[in-house]
C-alpha cells in the first residue's frame, strides 16, 4: 500500500527579500516535479500567506508550506505520531536549537554535517545513533530518508529514547546551568578581573540563562 507523505516547511518574513525569493523558489520545485503544494498561516499569525493561483487546497498536500506558525503549533508537529522525522537543512550553522528539540521530542533528525549538528547529533555507532548527519546532496538526503522511513517502530523507539536522553543529559537546563556555573567558577579562580568586564559577564549569564528556558520550553 502506498502511502502519502506530506512535507511541511516552515518559516517566513515577508520582510526578508531572501525570504520571499526562497519562497518562491520553493513553490517553484513543487511545480517542477508536479507535486501538490499549499501555503497557509496560522490564524495568530500576522504575516499573512502569500497567494498562489496553483495552490491546492486539499488537507494532504505533497507540500505544505506553514508559515509563522507559534510555539504551541511547533510543538505539537514535533510531537505529533505521524510526524516521521525532523530535517534541519542550514550548513555551517552555529549550534541550532531546531535539531536539540527534535531530539528532545524523541525523533530522528535529519541535519547536514557541518556546524551545530555535528555536536548535537550523533549518527554512528548506529547503535547510539540519534540522527543521521550528511552532506547537503539531493540523493544523499534522499537515501537517508529512505533509511528513517524504512525504521521499524523497535528501532524508532530505541532511536527516540536515545535521542531525548541525550538532548536531556547534555543540553538541557540542568546541564546547562551545570556547565555555565562550572565557567563562571574557572572565571572566579583565574582572578580579578576589571569591573566592567565583570558586569558583562554576568549579563551575558543572565541572558544565555532566559534564552535556554525559553528555547526548551518544547
């Protein structure tokens, strides 16, 4: 039996020209290999969704295009059981919340092997596996789909409990809190610093602090 498969991709500023040329750039590729596509923003959102004459409006898209969607609504397709996987597509990125919350939320993640992921995830031993890290190639992304489709739901679940003690273990708020309180302890040790420089210190802590809690408010 075959199965429909329904890409969703988020994100979008109306006020970015990249953003819009990415946009259309996309619906584009739809276009070219005949897929189904929609655009649509949630009703709290208040960017409102590009018009495509060629848009479908059927509930199963072969793309779905969900701009601006909220915290709660990210939250749920991460979480959803009929989400398969994750794919974080920037290369070279800085570390990259998007593939730690994935984990967080037990699914295989899907990153390219330059950047942040290359902390966050890892792909081998398969036996610790969490995601699968690749280079940014069409056919190699595509095989590694057909590697997390094909999972069974034993090794799905292996996977997703591996993956969400690692995202817990390493890089939620108590490790975190860990790690920075062990900074600022080796700060302390090295002696006295100017004033200034302390004051910074300890408004960057505050803010990395309130960015962690919301980040992993998932």
């Amino acid at each position: 039996m075959r199965v429909q498969l329904t890409l969703v991709i988020g994100g979008y500023d109306p006020r970015l020209e990249d953003n819009i040329r990415t946009l259309n750039s996309l619906v584009d590729l739809t276009r070219t290999y005949h897929l189904t596509f929609n655009v649509i923003a949630p009703a709290q959102s208040v960017v409102r969704a590009p018009s495509f004459a060629d848009a479908n409006t059927t509930a199963d898209p072969n793309v779905l295009f969900l701009l601006n969607f909220t915290t709660d609504q990210r939250s749920a397709l991460l979480r959803a059981g009929s989400t398969l996987a994750l794919l974080y597509t920037p290369t070279n990125e800085h570390f990259g919340i998007g593939p730690v919350e994935g984990m967080l939320c037990g699914l295989p993640v899907l990153a390219c092997d330059s950047g942040g992921p290359t902390e966050s995830i890892i792909d081998s031993p398969s036996s610790k596996r969490t995601g699968w890290l690749r280079m940014p190639d069409p056919a190699v992304w595509a095989d590694a789909l057909e590697d997390i489709c094909g999972l069974s739901e034993a090794e799905r679940s292996a996977l997703g409990c591996r993956s969400q003690d690692r995202a817990r273990s390493i890089f939620g708020m108590e490790a975190m809190a860990g790690a920075l309180e062990a900074s600022l302890v080796e700060a302390v040790e090295m002696g006295p610093v100017r004033a200034p420089l302390k004051e910074v210190g300890f408004v960057l802590a505050f803010v990395l602090g309130l960015v962690l809690a919301v980040s992993f408010g998932v």
